[in-house]
C-alpha cells in the first residue's frame, strides 16, 4: 500500500498543534507570574494552620523552581519550619519527584512537536504544500478548541472527578493524596488548581480559537479585500 507522505505530514501537523498550545499554557502556568498573582488574589483562601502569604509565596516559588529546573530534591528537603522541623514529609517528596518526572516527559513530548512542526513548514515550503500546510494548522487549532471545550464541560460538570481522574492517568496508586494539613495542601488548596485548571482552559482555547477559526477569517477577509482592490 503507497502511503501519501503529505497527507501523514499534514496529520502530524495537525497533531502537534494541541501540544504544542497545551503545552504553552503549562509553561505560563509554571512562570511566577501567575503564581504571584494567585496567592495575592482576593478572595483566595487562607492557610487555617498558619503560613502568612509572604511564607506561602517563598515556598511555593522554591517549589516551582524545583519543578522546572535541575534542582535535586535535596533543595526542597532542605526547607524548613520556624522550629526547625522540615515543610514536606517523605511522602510528599516523592510526589514533587514525580510531577518533575511527569513535567519533564511532557517538555520532551513539547520539543518533538515543535520539531514537526517547523520542520513540516520547511517540507511543506519546499514541495509548495504550503496551502495544506496552513489547513493542516487551523485543523490543529480546531481539534485543541474542541478538546478543551470537553474538558471545561466535565470541569463545570464535576471539578473533583477531573481532578481525581487526572491523576489517576499520571500517578501510580494514591500517592496524590494528602493530609488538609500536609504543606503541599496548604500551598496549594483546592482553589489553587481550579483556577489552574481554568486559567489553562481559557489560554490554550483562546489559542486554538485564533489558530483555527481567527487566523483563517483574517486570511480570508484579506484576500477577499485584495481581489477587490484588483477589479477596481
């Protein structure tokens, strides 16, 4: 059976459009901005058991730090109470390694469909697919705009189940679960990843929104204003 080169070309592209935006929307997600402007939103929930938000914003910067760098764990095991007594147990520990483990695979993922990406374009150019190329593009805006609508319908539907569900596809066992008064708890209540999770939803749709519905009508009011200043 002959396969058609461009036409798996073009799936590819299309493929890589929703991780590349997920991803993208991850990275904000990961930057101090937002971490900063959360833990000083109003109306978000104070610590019952005791951090001032200055300790909140300290310990959960080091935590991000660690997450998105090439930080040991030993940097976290390091972080200490007033008494001395360390901020996160073992158990906890073991999970910021994880989600490092699960960060890094997912930038890995992020840099492949990248390379697709640009390098489809650089095909695409050389072989004059560039009209499907762009097709392929806005199909890969579309399909991420879709996916995430799903996602936010189950988020209003039952935020918990998402949640739970979530990390049940990238934990082993209940190693997710804490104590209210574990400090990963207290860093980062359940409002916390709420509004992850929307904040997430909002960037990465409005990217598919532009990709594949505003990008494609600015294209065609453009082309459509060039023929008209042609037959004039």
């Amino acid at each position: 059976m002959k396969i058609n080169f461009k036409a798996v070309l073009n799936l590819l592209v299309t493929l890589s459009i929703p991780l590349i935006l997920c991803t993208l929307s991850i990275l904000v997600l990961l930057s101090p901005v937002f971490i900063n402007f959360e833990y000083q939103r109003p109306g978000f929930p104070e610590d019952s058991y005791g951090f001032s938000s200055e300790e909140r914003l300290d310990f959960g910067n080091q935590t991000r730090r660690y997450l998105f760098s090439n930080q040991s764990l030993d940097v976290l095991r390091l972080l200490e109470f007033e008494n001395g007594d360390p901020i996160y147990n073992e158990r906890e520990l073991s999970h910021l390694e994880d989600v490092k483990v699960v960060i890094q695979d997912l930038l890995r993922v992020f840099y492949a469909a990248v390379v697709v990406f640009f390098f489809g374009g650089i095909i695409a150019r050389g072989n004059q697919w560039l009209a499907d190329f762009a097709q392929a593009v806005f199909r890969g805006g579309r399909l991420t705009s879709l996916l995430l609508l799903t996602m936010m319908f189950f988020t209003l539907i039952s935020f918990r189940a998402l949640f739970t569900s979530f990390h049940r596809v990238f934990f082993k066992g209940d190693s997710w679960l804490f104590y209210y008064s574990d400090t990963l708890i207290r860093l980062f209540p359940i409002r916390f990843w709420q509004d992850v999770f929307l904040v997430f939803g909002l960037l990465t749709l409005a990217g598919g929104g532009i990709l594949g519905w505003g990008i494609p009508a600015l294209r065609k009011s453009i082309s459509s204003k060039n023929r008209k200043g042609s037959a004039e």
